[in-house]
C-alpha cells in the first residue's frame, strides 16, 4: 500500500501500516543520531524531559550544513543498528516513530511491537531527502554539530515501513520488497 500522511503520526495512522507499505510523510520530524541519544540516555536516567516531544517521529539523520540560500544540506539515514541500546528507552519515552535504515536487533523490535512503527530511509539518496525538507532549525544540543537535534519540517518525505505495530518485519526474508518500494519512492523525488 502506499500512503499520505501527516507526522507526527497518531496511534490510528500506526495501526493501519503494514511492513513493506510505502509513505510520504508532511509535518514535523526531529533528528537525532548516536550522541543526541546517548544525551537523551542521560536525560532519562536523571528523571528529565527531553527537548522532542513524547510522540514524536525520530529520524537517525547528521545533516550537512546548508550551502548559501538553502534550508539544509544532505540528510541520509545512518543505520538504525547503532541507536539500539537506546531505541528501548526511547519508546517508554514515548517516540513511536523512527526513520532509519536497516534492521533492529530482536530487542528492539521487541519493545516496538505494538508501541513504535521503523521506517526506512533510502541510503545514499541525502540530496533528494534535503528537496523535501521545507524548514529546519536546531533544537538543543548545538555543541554536537551535524549530530544536534534538528526540527525538520518535511513534504511528502518518502520511506518504507521495514516493522509495524504487529511486529511484522521486511528487513529479514522479504527484504527485497522494501528495497524495490524504497527504489520507487526515491524515483518519485525525480
């Protein structure tokens, strides 16, 4: 199937994905890579709050700073694998969307059954993500560089759901779905 719809996505969104199923996203996400979560990590463990909001749609992303006259530079996905020690943490948080690439150690997808959608990112394509970013500010943690939390507001961002909520998973066996449908949705930006 193949999808419209507008981020942060509410529980009725989630529950209508399917693993293989193509979407392009509207609205608001926020990056963050290995040192935002590790920050995030500490935040959590202190009790605190914080800086996206609980529901909100991650995208494991370090864009590049813009050139002059442009909103933001590439922005790829890095792989979702190296957020794992953190992704647990986060979805009791209350992130139940994530954009990445690549599959999720059985832990994760574990504690995404039911409560969190992983979406993948095609790799290599960070020019034509940057054409559907329409505004982008930093957050918090400026210090991190490329690897600060950023708030992208993004049209018809293309990715392919690679686990639903039913715990269905097209990064093992069928994984070739995903990478026909992430090749389609990539041509679309053409």
């Amino acid at each position: 199937m193949e999808y419209r719809m507008n981020v942060p996505l509410n529980q009725a969104d989630l529950e209508v994905l399917r693993a293989g199923d193509v979407v392009y996203l509207t609205g608001v996400i926020y990056t963050a890579r290995d040192a935002a979560h590790a920050r995030f990590a500490e935040l959590l463990k202190k009790g605190e709050t914080l800086p996206v909001p609980k529901g909100a749609c991650i995208y494991y992303c370090g864009p590049c700073p813009a050139a002059p006259g442009e909103i933001i530079g590439p922005c790829g996905p890095t792989t979702s694998k190296r957020m794992d020690a953190y992704t647990p943490a986060l979805i009791d948080y209350g992130i139940a969307q994530i954009i990445g690439k690549g599959a999720r150690a059985a832990a994760v997808n574990l504690a995404m059954q039911g409560r969190a959608v992983h979406f993948a990112a095609t790799g290599g394509a960070g020019m034509l993500y940057a054409t559907r970013i329409t505004f982008c500010e930093l957050v918090d943690f400026a210090d991190l560089g490329a690897e600060a939390v950023y708030r992208l507001e993004v049209r018809e961002l293309p990715v392919v759901v690679t686990f639903d909520l039913l715990g269905t998973t097209c990064t093992h066996g069928r994984h070739r779905i995903s990478l026909i449908a992430g090749k389609q949705a990539i041509a679309s930006l053409l």
